[in-house]
C-alpha cells in the first residue's frame, strides 16, 4: 500500500517525497489498528495529522484535533502528545513543526492515573 500512495502523491505534483515512520500507542492503535506505519508524508506536524485523519476518520481526528472553530486554524485537542524524534512538539514549532525525511512521528493518548 504504502509504494501506491507515494506513486499517487508523486503524480498529484509533489516534487518531494519523504518517508516518516508514524507510531501510534494505547487506544490510538485501537483507532488506526496500527502500531506504526510508513505510507504518510506530510511537510509540517500538521499536514501529516491531516493526512493521517483523513485516512483513519473522524474517530482519530477527534482525538488528535481540538473542535474547530470558523476562521482559526486547527488546534490540538489536549487528549494528545506529539513527539518528533522523541522532542515533544510542544518544546520544538508545535502543530507546525516541520518534517523531515526518515523522521519519527509518535502520537500517544494524554493519559490520567491515580
């Protein structure tokens, strides 16, 4: 699957074609039911969400996406944690983080414990 979609982002003018390892963790592997794939690129931590929910649906872009609101770009919703080479996003450009060739995306569920 993955080789198909580079072939149709390569097709629809993407000059550029990085590869991104993504690894999803606890209940988003339930969501995706994936534990990690390769077939998503994205230039910014945002583009790849966008690609991501766009594939796996509503359901995961309601974890990772705060409700929108008309005329403000998306936001995080506060369920999730974002790291780019094990950097939080948060301590790097956030939501526009840029990506880079074999970089490493892991999403986790912000998780509550007692």
């Amino acid at each position: 699957m993955g080789g198909q979609l580079l072939k149709s982002l390569r097709s629809w003018g993407y000059k550029e074609v990085i590869r991104l390892k993504v690894k999803f963790f606890a209940l988003l592997r339930d969501i995706t039911r994936v534990k990690e794939t390769v077939d998503f690129t994205g230039g910014t931590v945002l583009e790849l969400l966008e690609n991501l929910c766009s594939h796996y649906g509503k359901r995961l872009a309601e974890w990772i996406f705060a409700p929108s609101v008309v005329g403000k770009k998306k936001e995080l919703s506060g369920n999730v944690i974002i790291l780019v080479n094990g950097r939080a996003i948060e301590h790097l450009a956030g939501i526009e983080t840029p990506l880079k060739q074999d970089d490493e995306v892991a999403i986790f569920p912000r998780m509550a414990g007692g």
